[in-house]
C-alpha cells in the first residue's frame, strides 16, 4: 500500500478515467488527495459530470506516470463518505481545494475513496513481467 501512496503523491496529477453519461469513455487530470485508515481518498464536486458518472458507474480506473518511464494503474469501486473530520484533512493537505470549497461542510464538496482497489506498478516499459500488482483490500 505504502508504495501505491508513495507513487501518487510523486506523479502529482493522475488520470481519472470514467463511463460518461453518454455510455463513452471520459479522461480527465485528477488529484490524490490523502490516505485515511487504508483508504485512498480523493475529491470532487457534485456540480461536476464526473460526480454524476461515478454515482452512475462508480467502478472507475485512473493512471499515473513517474520517472525512468514507471507507471501506475489503479481502480476500485468508488465509495461516497461525508465525514467532514476527512473533508477537513484533505482541506489542509490542499490549498487548491480549500480555495475552490472553503469549508467542509460545503454542499458541493464531496469526497471519496476506492473500495475493492487493486493497483500495478510497472517500473520500467523495457522490462518484461515488470509490473508488481497491489490489492489494496
């Protein structure tokens, strides 16, 4: 687990793939946010057509990229939480969301992690068989 915390926080910006509301696959840039109690939490706003893909079909997948062309690939079902000592956290670990939601309790500020999260780490594109898979839980 440590080494998948590890890998997110160095690639800074993931990408977070989707179903979108159209049935088509949908990418976008996203962003770890912290690790609570086993889980990898990320955010969002419920204004947003990725928080309505996700309730839709919460199974998503995202990947990362690092140095000396590793990868990371991780996916899971998503899981809602509104646990506001969390959503307060991720607030302090991120002035960007702090400066989007302000406060915790924003009505727009939702937060989640993965459940039945299983992630691969490949540390080299030349090497065969390369890839070490990580079931989180």
């Amino acid at each position: 687990m440590q080494a998948v915390i590890d890998f997110l926080v160095q690639s800074q910006i993931q990408y977070f793939a989707t179903v979108g509301l159209d049935g088509k696959p949908k990418v976008r840039p996203f962003q770890f946010m912290l690790e609570e109690a086993g889980k990898l939490c990320f955010c969002t706003s419920n204004q947003k057509n990725v928080f309505k893909e996700i309730q839709q079909q919460p199974y998503i997948e995202l990947c990362a990229s690092g140095d000396n062309f590793s990868w990371l690939r991780l996916n899971g079902k998503v899981a809602f939480s509104q646990d506001l000592p969390i959503k307060a956290k991720v607030q302090e670990a991120s002035p960007l969301v702090m400066s989007i939601y302000q406060r915790p309790d924003n009505p727009k500020f939702e937060i989640f992690y993965l459940d039945e999260a299983t992630a691969t780490i490949a540390q080299s594109a030349k090497l065969k068989d390369s890839a070490n898979k990580h079931p989180l839980f």
